[in-house]
C-alpha cells in the first residue's frame, strides 16, 4: 500500500474525528493533537510541503466522496 493510499485510508475510516479536529482548527486556529495530527505524521512521509495541509486535502477529499455518493 503507497503512502496515498494509507492517508487516503486513514482519513477515510477516522472521516468524522478529522472532520470535528478541522472544524475546530478553523474556528480557534488551533489544531490539538488527534486525528489529524497522525494523519500528518503519515503525510509527511510523502516529502510535501506543508503536510497539515495535504492532511486537511484527504479529508476533505474523503468528506466530499461522501456527500458526493449520497446523493446518488
């Protein structure tokens, strides 16, 4: 499994707790540790530019596969 596939994954089965973590972070402009924070840990592994940010994309990604497949 790549590294996208494992924060792909990762953000996929903690979808809600990221979901809530990044809420948060919006609100207060403070991301505590959590979810999103051992996303990033993963993210990092890809050698990216500001991995909390390309963890914040996979969960965004995974919100919007929801939303999306739920209409349907």
């Amino acid at each position: 499994m790549s590294i996208q596939q494992k924060a792909k994954a990762f953000a996929e089965q903690n979808l809600a707790q990221c979901s809530r973590e990044i809420v948060e972070w919006r609100r207060t402009g403070i991301l505590r540790d959590g979810k999103v924070r051992e996303l990033e840990v993963i993210v990092e592994a890809m050698g990216l530019d500001d991995s909390t940010r390309q963890a914040e994309g996979f969960v965004i990604q995974a919100a919007l596969e929801v939303a999306a497949k739920s209409d349907q």
